[in-house]
C-alpha cells in the first residue's frame, strides 16, 4: 500500500521491514507490515491501476475493461 493505493510487486523474497521496493508501475515505498484488519480501519484500498494493466498483460489477461459488458 502505497498512500491507500494498492500496488504489485515483482518479490522473490519477503522484504525486510524498512526496506525500500518498486512496484510494476515504478512508484517506491517502504516495506511495512501490517494487520490487514488494522489497514481497513483507517482507509478503502484502491488498486493501482497502472500495477494491474502490467500484471494482465503480462500474464495474458484481458484487461478490466476489455471485459467489462462481455460474458
């Protein structure tokens, strides 16, 4: 999570706390962890847009809104 956004990764390994990561998009943060329960209580996750379309497109997912009104 990066300012209620949330994003992916590329990790091999679990970070260790403090550490700074990239995510698919580009944007840097700081390893932190904590309770999802406690993350929820405090704000509504957002997914990164921009981590999602990469994440599809490599793994030869249609995009969101590509499916959007299809069956």
């Amino acid at each position: 999570m990066i300012e209620g956004e949330w994003h992916r990764t590329r990790l091999t390994k679990i970070p260790a706390p403090g550490q700074v990561i990239t995510m698919l998009c580009g944007a840097t943060g700081t390893a932190v962890f904590e309770l999802s329960d406690e993350r929820r209580r405090r704000e509504i996750h957002r997914q990164c847009e921009r981590c999602d379309v990469i994440y599809r497109r490599e793994r030869g997912i249609p995009l969101r809104q590509d499916r959007i009104g299809h069956t």
